[in-house]
C-alpha cells in the first residue's frame, strides 16, 4: 500500500531539491556568504552538539537547554528573498491534498475556539488563505500575512492581506488570534517574535501554532532521512519542552497542546528497509504491532504538535 500523501508531494520535494541546490557550494554545504552563526535560540548557550547535515546545512542540539537548530543558519535578507521567490508551491500542496487539511484545520480551529468563539484573526504565513477561508465561514473577522506575492495575490481575493513582515506592520491594530501554521519553526529570534505578538494580541488574546515536533517518534527513528530536516527553511525545530521554555521566557501560558500525524507508514517502511516515503508499507495502524496512534499521542510523538497560547 502506497502512502498517499507523500506519493502526492513528490513533486514539490523535487522542487525544494532543486531550489536548495543553488546556495551549495562544491563540497556539498550551504555557501558562506549566505550564512551566519548563532547561539542557541532559546537559551543563547554557546555549546551545542553536531547531530547531522542536510541538503547543506547543518543541525545541532543544545547542550544546556536541548533545542534543535541549524548553525551556520541562513541571514535574514537571503532567507526574505528566498520566500519572496518561491513558487505557489505550498497552495498547491493544500490544493491537491484537501481533505487532509481540512482535518488539520478544523482541529486547529476547534481548539482555538474552545477558549475564544469569534473575533479578529490574523494568520501569518496565511498562504492562499485556505484557513483563513474555514476561520471566514466561521464568522472570524479574517486577516493575513503572506510575503509570497502569487499567494498573497489569490488570500487577497477573500481576506485583507498584509505582504510585509508581522514587525513591519505599523499600525495600532490587535487581534483575538494569531495563528502561524508551520511558520514558527521558519523564525530565527523566537523571542523577538512573540513580543510583537504580544503587542499585536487584545488582552486575552491568544496565540496558535503548529510547528514539527523534533522528538516525535518519526525524526528520532529517520533523523536525517526525516523530511523535518530541510537544511534551509526549518531553522529551529521544537519539542513540547522547549516550545514551554520559549513560552515561558516571553510570559506565554500554554494552555492546550497535542501531537497530530501519526507517520506509523513512514516508520513502519523505514523499519522494514523501504523508502520511508514511497515504500510499500504494509502497516499503517501499529509499528512493529506495538505502538498504535492513540499511545503514540498521548506520548505526543506525533509528527507536529498544536498549541495554544495565552498572554500571562
């Protein structure tokens, strides 16, 4: 049995091969005019361990606080130009896998609104607007930010649209909500971040995310096999301890968190010798008959996790 979903994406990871290949240098690592090392980006410890390079770039651990972060990492103005650029490739994912992200959605949304029903919501990093759609049928006052221009162009059709930056946007403006679907993660300072957000959010505002879990169980088993490691776009990767302590540094309560994508197909390949991605899995409900979805998230060893914050 062929994994759907990733079968579905192989063109876009052709493209994102492709794409990277032109800020390698001959050996292979990202080129150094593109780059510039950091400290850790929670704790700013200056002591990490080499865990492994992908497609040019290279990931390391913590040694004080555990996070997960590329060093050398990308510069702000290279990282901007990139996005800018890219195609309409994450709009045409949503398109072509509708059903999996209404789900996703609809779970996102039904946790947001289990502490806050209506109101003005901004998404950062809103894409062609596909949440912001399902929030607008839900009677949410809708706003975006998206700096790719194609998809800013068609979230602009339904929703109001900002293309600049969440720090560049001077007005007085504040929101129930922010959301950032699978943007966190792409955020260098996640300290400088959620203090705009917190400047951004009404007084019981809240914040939602969804970012990669970097101890779900299928990173930990793949490590660099693992699509969460991109070696460019993903420059911090967090676990539910570390997205705490990120939370905490900036006066965040988290008050909801759960894991979602069990990837028991991928592992399940990758533990029979096949590709993890396009193998023929023939086991897509337990791993090894022990670990089902429902152990694994209460683990939260899923795939990517989704949070809920509150300003303190």
């Amino acid at each position: 049995m062929k994994n759907k979903i990733h079968e579905g994406r192989k063109f876009s990871y052709d493209i994102i091969e492709a794409t990277h290949k032109k800020y390698l240098n001959k050996k292979g690592f990202n080129k150094s005019k593109y780059l510039e090392k950091r400290n850790c980006p929670i704790c700013k410890n200056k002591k990490y361990r080499y865990l492994f390079k992908k497609r040019g770039g290279i990931y390391v651990c913590c040694k004080n606080c555990n996070m997960v972060y590329l060093n050398p990492v990308f510069k702000n103005k290279s990282l901007i130009l990139h996005y800018k650029n890219l195609c309409d490739l994450q709009s045409a994912i949503i398109k072509n896998e509708n059903r999996f992200y209404i789900k996703i959605y609809t779970k996102g949304l039904n946790a947001i609104e289990k502490y806050k029903k209506r109101g003005s919501l901004l998404d950062v990093g809103c894409s062609s607007g596909y949440f912001l759609d399902l929030a607008k049928k839900n009677k949410w006052n809708t706003f975006g930010i998206e700096l790719n221009k194609k998809e800013a162009k068609i979230s602009k059709k339904k929703h109001f649209v900002y293309e600049k930056e969440l720090h560049e946007i001077n007005n007085n403006k504040t929101y129930d909500v922010i959301c950032m679907w699978d943007v966190f993660e792409h955020i260098k300072n996640p300290h400088s971040v959620l203090q705009t957000i917190r400047k951004k959010l009404n007084k019981s505002g809240l914040f939602f995310i969804q970012i990669p879990n970097v101890k779900a169980l299928a990173p930990r088993i793949l490590q660099e096999k693992c699509n969460m490691f991109d070696g460019m776009e993903h420059v911090n990767l967090y676990d539910p301890n570390t997205i705490n302590l990120c939370a905490k540094k900036n006066k965040f309560k988290i008050i909801h968190m759960e894991s979602i994508i069990s990837e028991i197909p991928v592992i399940s390949n990758f533990l029979n010798y096949e590709n993890p991605y396009f193998g023929e899995t023939n086991s897509a409900k337990k791993i090894l008959n022990i670990i089902d979805e429902k152990k694994l998230h209460k683990n939260y060893l899923g795939y990517k996790l989704q949070i809920v914050l509150q300003k303190n």
